[in-house]
C-alpha cells in the first residue's frame, strides 16, 4: 500500500501452489513394519475372535446345550485369537520389510509423489 492513495487495495500474498516431487520409498525399517502389522493383525483378531464367540453362543443356544462351554470357548477365542494374529502379524511384517527391502535394491524402490 502506498502513502500517496490510503484506499488502494492492498497486496495480498499471491496464492501458493503446491509442488510435486516425486520420492522413492528404497529401505523400510524392519522392526517399524512388525510392529505395526502386530498391532493391526491383533485389532483383526480380536474382532474376528468376537465374532466367533458370538458364532459358538449362537451355537450352542441352537443345540440346547450347555451356554457355558461355548462362552468358556469364545472366552479363549478372545484372548487366544488376538495374540496369534499378532504374532503372525509381527513375523510376517518382518519378512515382508525383508523381502523388500532386498528387492528395493535391485529394482530401486517405490516411487511415489508428494505434493
């Protein structure tokens, strides 16, 4: 804005545009990767271990028997089912940053853009 005209529009910043730039995913961190697929894999089996304590209820609700042991089974469903996809979740992120890890350096890695 001018001293000479008080009413001339200001200049406003002009609007910034994003740039791209294209990354290239070359190594992965291999404790990172299982323990975050151990987690992810645990939160999948705790709901699917819901589920089949739901299925082993409804189960024995339909045969008329004993309600106990199919909770006492969907019990260990709850507790069981979590615990093993995490684990399987945890090893299977490892290898699987392994694995790419060692073919990123062949081929060069993931490219990818960011903005």
């Amino acid at each position: 804005m001018s001293t000479g005209n008080p009413y001339e529009t200001p200049n406003v910043a002009q609007s910034v545009t994003p740039t791209r730039r294209t990354v290239t995913l070359k190594r992965l961190d291999v404790m990172s990767c299982g323990t975050m697929l151990g987690v992810l894999y645990a939160f999948i089996g705790l709901i699917a271990g819901a589920l089949v304590t739901l299925m082993a209820l409804a189960g024995m609700a339909a045969q008329g028997g004993d309600a106990l042991a199919g909770l006492i089974g969907g019990i260990g469903a709850i507790i069981l089912m979590p615990l093993f996809y995490g684990i399987a979740g945890f090893i299977g992120g490892i290898i699987g940053a392994l694995l790419y890890n060692l073919c990123a350096t062949f081929v060069g890695g993931i490219k990818f853009d960011l903005e």
